[in-house]
C-alpha cells in the first residue's frame, strides 16, 4: 500500500495508462482496501485505461471530499451495491465495482468501458 506522508493536502491525483497491476506477478490489476487512506481532502481521482478488474469493497472509503472519480477505460463492468458484491470467501468478483463508501457529494463519475 503506497505511503501518502506528507501529501495529505493533495487535491488531485491522476495514476493512469495501465499503472496498475504492472509489476505485481499473479495479481489482477485491482484497487485494494483503503489504499487512499490518508488523502481525505482528495477532490479528483483519475484512475482511467489502467485495465482494473475490481475494487475492494473499501477501496474508496475516507475520500470525504471527492468530487470527481474517473475510471474509464477499465474492465468494470457493473455497479452493485457492496453486500452484495463479495462471494461466500470474501473476496470481491471480477469485473464487479461498488460504491457505498463514496462521498455522497460525489459530482461527476465516469465509468466507460472500452470493451463491449
């Protein structure tokens, strides 16, 4: 989980272009729990064409402030609410995204998906 010391003013960060997953053998590109935690003034999110095929189901929670989350170009493909999102093991399905930890002053989410 990156360490966010000493940037807990930033209000926004763009980490796209397939970022995620590189590097990290045999795992799923994916956004893991509370990896924001600490940028709780955090006011756009652009994690866009970084191929994500799932979020933990407290992937975004503590980002109070957020106003804007980009995340298209990813491999999600539905929105449900998150009990209903994790399987009989607790982990979170593929292709699958919740978001009852977000913001509820949310303004702008982009979701679009480059593949049918």
């Amino acid at each position: 989980m990156p360490s966010w010391d000493g940037l807990t003013s930033l209000k926004s960060l763009t980490i796209k272009g397939s970022w995620l997953g590189t590097g990290m053998a045999g795992l799923l590109p994916h956004i893991g729990p509370s990896v924001f935690d600490g940028l709780s003034v955090l006011e756009h999110l652009d994690l866009s064409n970084n191929d994500l095929l799932f979020a933990s189901t407290h992937a975004f929670r503590g980002l109070h402030s957020l106003r804007e989350l980009n995340l298209a170009g990813n491999l999600l493909r539905e929105v449900l609410p998150c009990s209903e999102l994790t399987g009989q093991t607790g982990t979170v399905l593929e292709g699958k995204i919740c978001f009852d930890h977000l913001n509820p002053g949310l303004e702008r989410l982009s979701l679009q998906n480059p593949y049918p």
